[in-house]
C-alpha cells in the first residue's frame, strides 16, 4: 500500500504489518553526534506497525509518527512527510496498529515501591509510563504504602471508574490486587476487570507468561496493543477464609528456599538459590498428606493432549479452528479418579497454573493457561540429592517432565496436609508466605481476565 507522493517513497508491506518511509520524506529526532553530519546518519525508517502507539496530523501532507522503538525500548518520535492524504496515512496506521486491540483508556496503576529491591517506581516512570503516556492513555497512579494496601484499594475502588488495573511490582503484589477483586461481593464480575501486571518485583512470573517478554517496556506495549484474555485460578480454602491463586502452591525444599532465606535480601534473587544448596546440604524431611481428584497422572496422555492443544491454537493463529473446537475438552473427566498419597520422604510439591514460575523456570511444560485444570509436580527425596540436581538442571526448558523421579498430576482439585516434622518449613501461595495448615485448593476455571496480545500465553513444544 503506497501513501507518498513519490513512488515507493512511503510504503505498507503486503502484509500490512511493516511500515518503509524513506529518508527523504523523514525528519527524525535531532541526533548529536559530533564526528558525522546528520545527513550521514539518517537512515530509512523501517517500523513494525506493532510498535506505533499514535499518529499526529501536522498538516494535509505531513504526520508525527509516536512509537516504541525496538532498539532502545524508549518511546521515541519522527516527521513523516510528503504524503497524498495526511488524515487517510494516520487513520489507516492507526486501525492497522491497533487490530483488535481493547480499546480501553482509563487504568489504575497500583506500585509497589519497595518492590524489585526498591525498583519498581524508577521501572514505571522511565519504562512502562512513557508508553501509556504516548498512547493517550489515563493513568491514575497510586503507590502502596503497607502489605495489604493494594488488596484493600481493589476491594473498595468503583470498578465502573476504570477499566483496567495495572499492578508494577511483582508476583506478591499481584496477588494481592487479585485477592482484593476475590474480596469483593460483587466478586464474579470483578473478576472481568482485567488485571495486568508490568514487572517491577524481583519475581514477575504472570508477566513473563503472559508475554514471554522481560522488558517493562515491551510489557507494557503489550498491554497496550492486547485484548481482553481469560486465565485459569484456583480457589484456596484455609481456616475458612478464601483466598485465589494465579500461580502456585508449593511446600518442600523450594518453598523453604523462597520464603525461608528472609535472612539473604541483600542478595536479591540469588538468595533463592543459595537457600536451595544450603538445604541440599542439610537434607531437612517434608512429610504430608494429599488427598487429589485426579484427571490424568498418565505422562504420555498428558503430553499427547498438551500436543493436540498446542496444534489447535497454532492452527486457529492462522486462521484454521474456531474457538469453540480449541475449547473442547481434552480429558475426559467422568474418569476422574481419587488419589490418596502419605508422603512421608518429600523434597517437592508443587501445585500450578501456569507453565513459568520464573522466566527461566518452565516448571509445569504441560500447563496451558485455560485448560481449567491444575498441574501437581512431586518429587520424593529418595535419593535426595541427586533427584533434584537433575530435575533443576533442564527446568528452563521443561524436560525434567520426562523425569523418572517425578510424578506429575492433572488435577482438579486437592486437599493439603502439612505434617510437622519438628523442621520449621514454610507453605508458599503465589510466592507469599501462608500458614503452616491444610488447606484445599479447586481450579476456577478461565476466572481471571487480563489483557494480553493475540500471541500471549504462547505454549512451545514439549
Ligand atoms: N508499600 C508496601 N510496604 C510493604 N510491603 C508491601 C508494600 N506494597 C506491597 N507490599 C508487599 O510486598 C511483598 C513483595 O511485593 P512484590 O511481589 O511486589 O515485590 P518483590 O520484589 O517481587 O517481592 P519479594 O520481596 O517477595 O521478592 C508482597 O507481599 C506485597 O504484598
């Protein structure tokens, strides 16, 4: 598609995804560079349309371009000029930029500034707000100012004065947005409010699956660009209060090295690590009690169905299934079977919703993010030390599934019993510390709404 005045001069790739201005019909940004001219330097403009987030009409021929560049990750701008029809380039950039996309404007931003040792303000104000910004977008800033601030903001706030949150921290203050939704009376249709999150914490799982990006900026131009997507929870049940989970439930070796190393801060995110090989020395014992109603614990069925899912979404991305066949079941769930386990030799049990707990810890490679069901990994500590050093050594990439001392569960609901071992061990929800109790967790299915683009969630291979 042409729009200069000069043939090939401004020009829409075929599939309408990339834009080519040439450079004699741009003027771009002033760049200092002592040694070169400025004339040296310009180069062509060459933009994925997925990066733009507004055009400017300066006149009948001439535009400014508003966009993310793919480089710096800063929004950045640049004159277009002699075109045929100003008004007819902007609105067609913009549908074409924006197909499909939300549409929503107004979004409570909830930071927490203590969150990513202290990043998370300095993330927002120099990555993700710009991009907002650019995109005419409203943003109504709160920093928290407590645990449980969030949680109580989204329990109160009048969900028809926006139409989004964000939340700019990291998995511990997502749960907590979450949660204050779940609070709410009017809870079930809280949950439609799409709840976002920009990474600005020291774990940001949901993020990184949701856009399998790490950069605040990228993420944001995700959220940006998204459409309203549905994801999986799990409702937990403790001491007779409720609470939600969008990631995991875990006790043993891991859990332990999470929240039980509060003493390592300073370290930041090696404090996990160093947690891990400190109990791997000391070889403490995890007892409990898992009463599961099991939809599959057969791996090859588990990785034929996650393959046969994984075919349909591809396939629908180009245009093949509708969404009700990638919607159809693919266990067959009359076969539910009860499954009772006593362990008393645990290193790991590990409940979860999604495929990543951190970017680089595929922990769940068979969990999609609306199959309505919960994955359970458990790993017994005979032999100890050698089961989870291979396990954890092909955890990026999800292999350790193929694990011989793994088990691996489909389930759709548990009930947990800690046992105490006369250890001190801790029981992690979302990465947030909760009591040392049984408690019982049940999917809820595709109860979370967040937005996301077309290829989020992005399942690979297994
Ligand atoms: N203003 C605040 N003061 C103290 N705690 C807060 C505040 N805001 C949020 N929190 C709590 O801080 C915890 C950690 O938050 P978050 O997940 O955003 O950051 P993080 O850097 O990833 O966390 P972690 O320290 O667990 O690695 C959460 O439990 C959250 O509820």
């Amino acid at each position: 598609m042409q729009f200069g005045f000069i043939e090939n001069s401004i020009v829409l790739d075929e599939d309408e995804r990339i834009l080519y201005v040439h450079k004699s019909c741009l003027v771009l940004p002033t760049i200092v560079n002592s040694c070169c001219s400025l004339k040296e330097l310009k180069p062509d403009l060459l933009l994925p349309l997925k990066y733009l987030l507004r055009v400017d009409t300066v006149d009948s021929q001439a535009v400014v371009l508003h966009f993310l560049s793919p480089s710096t990750k800063k929004c950045s701008h640049c004159t277009v000029f002699s075109l045929n029809d100003a008004i007819e380039f902007r609105e067609s950039l913009m549908e074409k930029g924006y197909t499909g996309a939300h549409g929503f404007k107004r979004f409570l931003v909830l930071i927490n500034p203590f969150g990513g040792q202290g990043k998370a303000k300095q993330i927002w104000q120099q990555s993700a707000s710009p991009v907002f910004q650019t995109a005419h977008l409203d943003c109504q800033v709160i920093f928290t100012e407590y645990r449980n601030h969030a949680r109580s903001i989204v329990r109160n706030i009048d969900l028809n004065t926006l139409d989004a949150i964000l939340s700019v921290g990291g998995d511990g203050l997502f749960h907590e947005c979450l949660n204050g939704l779940g609070d709410r009376k009017d809870s079930d249709s809280a949950f439609e409010t799409p709840l976002c999150m920009i990474p600005g914490g020291t774990g940001n799982a949901f993020s990184y699956n949701a856009t399998q990006q790490t950069h605040p900026a990228l993420v944001a131009l995700e959220i940006v660009k998204g459409v309203k997507k549905s994801f999986d929870l799990m409702s937990f049940d403790q001491n007779g209060s409720r609470s939600y989970s969008f990631l995991s439930a875990n006790y043993g070796i891991i859990a332990d090295s999470d929240v039980g190393t509060d003493n390592l801060r300073f370290m930041g995110e090696n404090r996990a690590f160093l947690g891990f090989f400190l109990r791997l020395l000391q070889k403490p014992s995890w007892n409990c009690k898992v009463e599961m109603e099991v939809v599959s614990s057969d791996r090859n069925e588990i990785r034929k169905n996650y393959l046969q899912h994984l075919q349909r979404t591809s396939v629908n991305r180009d245009g093949g299934f509708a969404d009700n066949i990638i919607k159809l079941p693919l266990y067959n769930e009359e076969n539910i079977s009860r499954v009772n386990l006593d362990i008393n030799d645990l290193s790991v049990f590990y409940a979860g919703l999604l495929p990543y707990v951190a970017a680089d810890m595929r922990v769940f490679p068979a969990c999609h993010v609306d199959d309505g069901l919960i994955d359970i990994a458990v790993v017994r500590a005979n032999p100890f030390r050698k089961s989870l050093l291979s396990i954890f050594t092909c955890v990026e990439s999800g292999e350790h599934f193929y694990s011989k001392y793994l088990s691996y569960y489909k389930v759709r609901s548990f009930r947990f019993t800690p046992i105490n071992t006369g250890h001190h061990h801790f029981f992690v929800l979302d990465g947030e510390e909760y009591p040392f109790e049984p408690f019982e967790c049940r999917a809820a299915p595709s109860l979370g709404t967040t937005l996301a683009s077309q290829a989020g969630f992005k399942l690979l291979s297994l």
